[in-house]
C-alpha cells in the first residue's frame, strides 16, 4: 500500500493530509497519521505545518506553498539569467494573507509577498526540472523587487542598462504602473 500511495503522491509537488485522505480513501485524521510515519521513515519532507513534499529543489516547493503565487524577485532574475548571483531567498508573491512570512526549506530560505489582487499578473507556466512552476516574467521580477523593497533602485537601473535586449523598459513602467513615485523613480534613474 506505501508503494501505491508514494506513486500517487509524486504527482503533487506539494500535498497536504487531505490529498493523502483523498488517495488512500480515509479520513483527515488517519492520513495525519500517515504523514506523519512517512515523514519519520524520511519518504516525505513537512515543509510548514500540514504541507509536504517529497522534492529536494525549494524552486520547485515554492510556487506550490500558496495558491495563487509565483517565484519572483532575484530568484526569477537568475532563472532568466539575468543575474548569476545565487539568491539564498527565492521570494514568491501571493494575494493570500499568511501568518508566516517566511519558511525555511532545505539550504534556502522562502519569504512570501502579499500584493494586492490587481497587481498580481505578469507570470507564466514553465517548466523546470519537469516540474510545472509560475515565475515572474523579467520586467515583472524587478518591479516586484523594487516594491517589496528586495532591490534598490540603483541595483534595478543597472540590470535594465546592461541588459537593453533582454529587458523591455517599456514593461518595466507598464508594471510599475500602479505606483507613480516608482515610475517617477525609474523615470529619474534611466535618464541619468
């Protein structure tokens, strides 16, 4: 039976107690009971409180902690290889209100950003690693940064200048459209 339930659950790369109860048709309380001799046999990993995973990668863990959300910031950049800085925080943006802001998994540290519901776009579906994950797009990820206050202005203009044909400036202001001081910022930055 441990075989079968291993199989079904490598489909989600996060899972709670209730998709154990839905592939075992049981009860919440008996597939707590589960995860919890699969997580002291070392098959599964509890990332927070009732959510696990039997992934290594925190890239891939991330997108799925909360629903709706995406890996953003630096981390994005790097997967966009915009950057070859290797960010020790991958940063994932959410509508969803959470009491932890940040959890450890692995060697890396997952912090979460609320934002509202109307700045909540420019992501996409990729796959990584075979995983489906949801990342920023690369002029969201710095906009993203520069309003969680992740990026400094200077450290934004510079990764826009040096990178004219991957960034699109005219993106940039289209997502930070919301904020008027933050394009008047980036407005004052890209003209020095």
């Amino acid at each position: 039976m441990q075989k079968e339930l291993v199989k079904a659950l490598e489909r989600y790369p996060v899972f709670n107690a209730g998709d154990i109860a839905g592939v075992l048709g049981k009860d919440k309380k008996y597939a707590y009971i589960v995860a919890h001799r699969l997580k002291k046999a070392g098959v599964i990993k509890e990332i927070e409180k009732g959510k696990y995973t039997m992934e290594n990668d925190p890239f891939i863990v991330g997108s799925w902690i909360v629903w709706p959300s995406y890996i953003s910031g630096w981390a994005a950049l790097n997967y966009h290889k915009l950057t070859e800085q290797l960010p020790f925080t991958i940063h994932i943006v959410t509508t969803r209100k959470r009491k932890r802001k940040v959890i450890r998994f692995g060697n890396a540290r997952i912090e979460f950003i609320m934002l509202k519901k109307e700045a909540f776009c420019g992501f996409q579906r990729v796959i990584y690693q075979g995983r489906e994950i949801f990342i920023a797009e690369k002029e969201k990820a710095i906009v993203d940064a520069l309003m969680a206050k992740k990026m400094s202005l200077s450290e934004a203009t510079e990764l826009i200048k040096s990178n004219p044909g991957k960034i699109n400036r005219k993106k940039v202001f289209y997502y930070a459209g919301k904020s008027k001081r933050l394009i008047k910022q980036l407005r004052g930055a890209m003209d020095n």
